[in-house]
C-alpha cells in the first residue's frame, strides 16, 4: 500500500516502507515522494533513510522507482530554466574516473563549434578526480557562480563551468553523504536518481554521459555500465531531456597526468596545441560530436578537430576563465615542478594492468599541499617496456614521500592488447 499523502511520512509508515523494499517489493512514486520530503524535514531520521538503502542495495529498484526518486529529488530544490527558443543548451556528465579531462576540455571546445554548454560540477570523490578542484587551481578562478551568472555566462560565451550549488537538488547533498558514510552508494537506481537529479535541476534540454567501466569506477563491469548508461539515458528521456551515454574505459588512467592542477595543465596544452593522437584526445572528440549533434549542430568529429587545430577551442578556454575571475597570464603561467623523480620498470615485458585507483589515490595525496602536484604516467596497458625504463614521473612537494608506485604497473612476459576506449554508446 502507497502513502497516499507525502506529509503522512513518519516513523511507522517509514518502517513499513523499509519492510515492502527489505521483501523485495517496489515502492510507488507517492512512497519514494513522502520518504524525500519527510527526510528532508527531518521527520524521518538517518538510520531508518540508511536501512532503506541498504535493502534498495540487496533487493534493487525498479527503473519506475528510480524515476520516481529522481523526481522527488529534483522537487527538493530549484532548478534552472533555460529558454528553449534561444536554443540547444548541453550538458555533459562522467561518472567519475582518474585522470578524466573530458570536462574541461570538451566544454569549451564545444562552445567554441557554437554549442551552449551549462556544466555544474562536483568536487573529487575518493581516489577519482573532480573537476572543479583541478579549474580551482587557475589562480583566481572563481567556480562559485550565483545561478544567474551562471545563466548568464552560459548565454554571453556559450559556457560556464561552475560547482553545486545547495539552491539545487539539496536532498542528493545529504543523501550522498549519508550513503557514502553507510556503504549504499552502489545501487543503480539510486546512483541513476543521484546523477539524474542534478542534471534535470540544471536545465540542459540535452546530456552526454560518459559512464566508466573499470577497477576504478562504480560499475567495474561493462553489463553494469551498459546498464547504468541505459538507466541514466531513458530517465533523461521520461523528462523530456534528450540523452546519449557513452561506456567508456576506466582500467588506466585516461589523460597522463593524475592530481588536480597538473590535470589543468594538460587540458590546457591539449587545448592549446592540438594534442597527440591519444586515448583523452579521441574520447573529447567524440564526446564533443555528440553534444555538437545534441545542439543540432553537427559536423562531428572532424569539426571538432578543427576547433582543436585552429586555436578557437583555447581561445574559449581563455575567454570562460576570464569570465571566471582568473586572467590567461594565471592559466599560462601554471608550470610543473622542473625536476620530477622518474618511477622506473625494474623488469622488461609488457604491462599487464595498472593499479588505476592506487595511482589515483596517489594524485590527490600529491595536490593536497600542492596545487600542481601529481604524476604523469608514461606508461600504459599493452606497452613494451624495457628495464630501466620510465612508468611514471612524480611531481611536487611531497614526491619524496610517495612510494611503491612500481608495483600500480604490473609487468609481464605475454603481450596484451590495450582495453577499448569505448564499449558502447546508448542512445
Ligand atoms: N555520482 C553521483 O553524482 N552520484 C552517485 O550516486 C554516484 C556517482
């Protein structure tokens, strides 16, 4: 039986609750409505909110109640409208990798092909990277936009980048907390409403999702991945967003670098001088074609390319951190520590694997006291390395003190191919 009036969400009717889902029933929208206000209002505490959870985690949820959650979700708050007849606004989501420099490299190289792209982002997240941190590293630049700026960037330079604000989705702030502390982030359904949410309150009337598959990521294996993707995509679509998802690979880090302004660094020079024809490189261009297609657009990849080649792609970079508080001189001038200590193979073969969350873990510790601190890895699956060889170089201030990076680069006699880059896309 569904709570027929969301105020009537108490202890008692929570238990019942926590009961239908513990036997393995689905909870109506009216339920899952009740449980985000009456959570929201305190009426219901933390450890009956965490119990649900927990039996959503064992028994799972239906894509009916995720839907239902991540409307409740996005009801807790605001949300952002922006005009549909002044055109096409995008967004683009990753569901969190190490050395993941998508965002702030497609941004504005898709704003630079004429897209309008409204991007709120979340700080790091255990041993994955976030977005904002490595943009807080620019000197000056200030990610924390009222909303109106934001709208208004969006529609002066066609981006913005900016971080949550407590205006939107308030209820996934406090839930995300409590599960991270009560060990229920890994159900699809509330990961689905979690990532949903927010980007339905920020108003893209299109989202490009890049869901990770890895060691490193929420969902290790790519049918999980496939399946989050799925999720998030027609949940998107019972919004009336369009949506695409891209399954993409998280077994080694995507760009070389792992920390938060050495990550910026390299966004910058890819940006800056084209790139090299790598793993980072190949999935900006395809995440930036789809949110080009998103805008109605179009041109793909090779116009995207084109926007890397002839500068206008930096240009825009320049122009969203200036808007942002921060000059090109603060940008331009954030330089590496100029005597990295070099991690060297101690055998010959060809690496196996890489400990991704070991190196990622190893990148936040080096950026805490160091904005610019972090490692460039120089090796990756399916290489041929010869003894003495470099796997990684360490930046900054605390180099000394980070040890046993050898051993993240497992190195054997067989050769390997390289994982794909992408698995899947789901539209
Ligand atoms: N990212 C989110 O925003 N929420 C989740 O639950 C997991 C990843």
């Amino acid at each position: 039986m569904a709570v027929a009036n969301p105020g009537a969400m108490d202890e008692t009717a929570m238990r019942h609750c926590i009961e239908r889902k513990r036997d393995g029933h689905a909870l109506s929208a009216t339920d899952w409505d009740a449980i985000i206000d009456g959570f929201m209002e305190g009426r219901i505490d933390e450890a009956q909110t965490a119990a649900l959870f927990m039996a959503c985690v064992w028994r799972g949820m239906t894509f009916e109640e995720a839907h239902a959650l991540t409307d409740a979700m996005v009801r807790s708050g605001e949300s952002i409208s922006f005009d549909r007849s002044q055109g096409i606004i995008v967004d683009k989501h990753s569901s969190g990798g190490v050395a993941d420099i998508v965002s702030l490299v497609a941004v504005p190289l898709a704003a630079a092909c004429g897209a309008r792209v409204a991007k709120l982002s979340g700080r790091a997240l255990g041993h994955t990277g976030g977005t904002i941190d490595k943009l807080e590293a620019i000197p000056g630049f200030n990610a924390a936009l009222s909303l109106d700026t934001f709208i208004r960037q969006v529609e002066s330079i066609g981006c913005a980048i900016a971080a949550q604000t407590q205006a939107l989705v308030p209820a996934d702030k406090r839930i995300y907390n409590l599960r991270d502390r009560t060990g229920t982030v890994p159900a699809m359904g509330l990961i689905a409403a979690s990532i949903v949410s927010k980007k339905i309150a920020c108003g893209a009337h299109a989202i490009v999702f890049d869901v990770k598959t890895g060691p490193a990521s929420f969902t290790p294996q790519p049918e999980q991945a496939r399946e989050l993707a799925g999720w998030l995509v027609e949940i998107c679509k019972g919004f009336g967003r369009k949506a695409i998802a891209f399954v993409s690979d998280m077994h080694q880090p995507l760009g070389r670098t792992v920390g938060t302004g050495i990550e910026m660094v390299e966004s910058r020079d890819l940006l800056r001088t084209g790139g090299e024809d790598d793993r980072a490189r190949s999935l900006v261009l395809k995440i930036v074609a789809a949110l080009l297609d998103a805008s109605e657009i179009g041109g793909g990849e090779e116009r995207a390319a084109k926007a890397l080649a002839d500068g206008s792609g930096y240009a825009k970079l320049v122009e969203m951190v200036e808007a942002q508080g921060a000059s090109r001189g603060a940008l331009e001038g954030m330089e590496l520590d100029a005597k990295p200590l070099t991690v060297k193979a101690s055998q010959a073969g060809f690496v196996q694997s890489i400990d991704v969350v070991h190196l990622g873990n190893a990148g936040r510790r080096l950026s805490q006291h160091d904005k610019l601190g972090g490692l460039f890895v120089t090796a990756q699956i399916g290489d041929r390395i010869e003894a003495g060889q470099p796997l990684a170089r360490v930046y900054g201030k605390d180099k000394e003190h980070v040890r046993n990076l050898e051993a993240s680069f497992k190195i054997g006699a067989d050769p390997v191919e390289p994982p794909p880059l992408v698995y899947d896309t789901v539209t």
